[in-house]
C-alpha cells in the first residue's frame, strides 16, 4: 500500500455567486493509497462533497493540481472524462439518485450501456452486481417498492457493476435507519477488504468513520494534517479509543 491513486496539491475551489465568494477547497494536498477506505469528515460546509466530487471529475478545480489513477484531470476534455468517470468511478449518492421509472435491475444496468457489452453481457453483470449486494430477489422491482437500505444496494450494484478501482460516496448513510446504515457499511468494507477496491467515503458519523482505515478531517475548506483531530469534535475522543 505505498501507491498513491489520488493525489492532489495546493487544489482550490472558489464558487462564486454574484458579489459572493466562497473558497469550498483552499489549497488541498492529499495522497491516498491504492487499496485505503478513507473516511472524509468534517462540519456542514467544510467542503467534503467538494473534493468528493473534483475526485470524481463532477467538478474542475479553480487552481493546482489533481491526479486520480494517474490521470491528470485538468487536462481533459468534458467528453472524455464523461468515458474515464463511467469506466473508473463508482459514485454512491446519499439520496440514491435511483432512475424511478426504471427497475432494480434496470438501474444498475446503466453504467454499462456506455461500454462495448453486448444486452445479455450487460445484464448478466447486472443481476450479478446485484447478488452481490443480495437483491438478487428484487431484480424487477421499481425504487418505490424497495425501502431506503434496498434502495441504496441497487446505487451500491449500480456503482460497482463496472468493477471501477475507485468508489467515492458521499454521506451513503445519512439517509438510512441504523440497521440499513450498517449493512451498507459492512459492504463499503467488504468492497474494500475483499475487492481491493480503493473506499473514499464522506461521512459526518463518528460510527460510520469506525469503518474507515484512515480518517481525514476538512474545515472551512482546509484539509487537516493527518491524524489532527478538531479541537472542538465530540466525537473525537470516542475514535480513538
Ligand atoms: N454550486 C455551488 N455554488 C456556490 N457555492 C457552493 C456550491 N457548492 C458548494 N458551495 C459552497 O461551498 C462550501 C462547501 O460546500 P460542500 O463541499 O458542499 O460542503 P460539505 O459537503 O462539507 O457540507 C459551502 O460554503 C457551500 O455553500
Ligand atoms: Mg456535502
């Protein structure tokens, strides 16, 4: 575990809204290791989905530099990284971002109807990711009539089903009972321990955080050195014991 498979130096996001400013991302370095699950944490705002999402060329940067499995995003065009995101990334959404007019299985076909896949190939890694996720018995099944955690494996077969190196989520339980929560966890690890596939999740859960083998704090856009934990964060002292 010594290669670095997102690396990014003195990276900044400024939005700007007429008279308005903000700095979301303010000279961020990071470096994380192929095969970590790092947890990214922080306040509301400190910029969490905003690296989560530069990681995942959703966004461009304002300034510095950004490589993510040895690609440098800034030089790419829209439509190329619309193909590197699709073949690369796995991206888990807090609120699912499930298609509703489509099934369970429908939904994690997706993906893949950007690749060269024949339909039967397609579906066969469709109801395959599924299993995965254990829906392999809710395949035909529309999003409203799957609960919340259900709901969430389909994004989760969704995100793998193109066995990308990378999966990037964003607060992937802050939507869901604790039971579901955990179960989502325990596939995020699995993916993770199992897979080897590199895990970044943001989370503002203590708990959640539990499951990640590094930790990484933002505020107000800074990124903290490592293993610095806010002054002020209560659930600070429960990590680390
Ligand atoms: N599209 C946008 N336009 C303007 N400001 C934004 C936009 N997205 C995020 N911001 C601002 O950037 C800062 C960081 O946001 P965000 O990355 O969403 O924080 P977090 O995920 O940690 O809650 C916040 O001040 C937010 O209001
Ligand atoms: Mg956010």
């Amino acid at each position: 575990m010594s290669e670095a498979i997102i690396q990014t130096r003195q990276l900044s996001k400024e939005y700007v809204r007429d008279e308005f400013r903000v700095m979301a991302l303010d000279e961020v370095d990071i470096d994380i290791e192929k095969g970590d699950f790092v947890a990214l944490m922080g306040p509301s705002g400190s910029g969490k989905s905003t690296l989560l999402h530069l990681i995942a060329a959703m966004d461009r940067a304002t300034s510095g530099s950004i490589s993510v499995l040895g690609a440098n995003l800034r030089t790419f065009t829209d439509r190329e990284i619309a193909h590197w995101r699709n073949e690369h990334i796995g991206f888990i959404f807090q609120s699912f971002n499930l298609i509703p007019v489509l099934t369970a299985l429908e939904n994690v076909e997706l993906p893949l109807k950007l690749t060269n896949l024949s339909k039967k190939e397609r579906l066969e890694h469709s109801a395959t990711a599924l299993k995965l996720v254990g829906l392999d018995d809710r395949m035909g099944h529309m999003p409203k009539q799957l609960s919340g955690g259900q709901e969430q494996r389909v994004a989760i077969a969704r995100a793998i089903v193109t066995d990308p190196d990378l999966i990037l989520a964003d607060e992937p339980t802050g939507n869901l009972d604790a039971t579901s929560a955990e179960d989502v966890l325990t596939m995020l690890t699995r993916l993770n321990r199992e897979f080897g596939k590199t895990v970044v999740m943001v989370t503002h859960d203590p708990h959640a955080a539990k499951f990640a083998r590094t930790i990484r704090h933002l505020e107000k856009g800074k990124l903290l050195p490592p293993g610095r934990l806010p002054a002020d964060w209560a659930g600070a002292i429960a990590l680390r014991t």
